[in-house]
C-alpha cells in the first residue's frame, strides 16, 4: 500500500486556508464555530485565535497610519 503524504502543521494551514478561501465566502461567527468545531477546534481556540487576528489586524493598520500621517 502507498505511503500517504504528510503535511506539516503549517503546510496543512496554509492548504485548508486557500481551499476555504475558494469555497466559504463570509463565515458568520456562529458558522466559524461550526467549521472549528469540525476539525477538533475548541470555542476557547477560536476566540484566542479570534483576538490575536483582531489585535494584529489593529497594529497593522496604526502603522499604517503612522506611516502614512
């Protein structure tokens, strides 16, 4: 039987990344959820992971906006 291929935790990301970016569109947070739910992900998970994206997305636009200013 042929060996499987294996991913590494960041090649796996990056390959469900671009296939849920060509499939899911917006995601309310409830379908988010469901989605992380799905693959073993906590609602504790998400909403850490939810508020360092929302953190990093802020600091990105302050330097933006200190650069552009």
């Amino acid at each position: 039987m042929a060996e499987q291929q294996r991913y590494s935790d960041e090649e796996a990301e990056q390959i469900l990344r671009l296939a849920a970016r060509s499939e899911i569109g917006d995601v309310s947070q409830d379908r988010l959820l469901a989605m992380a739910g799905e693959l073993g992900i906590s609602p504790q998970q998400v909403a850490s992971a939810e508020r360092d994206y929302r953190e990093k997305r802020e600091a990105e636009r302050g330097q933006k906006e200190s650069e552009a200013g």
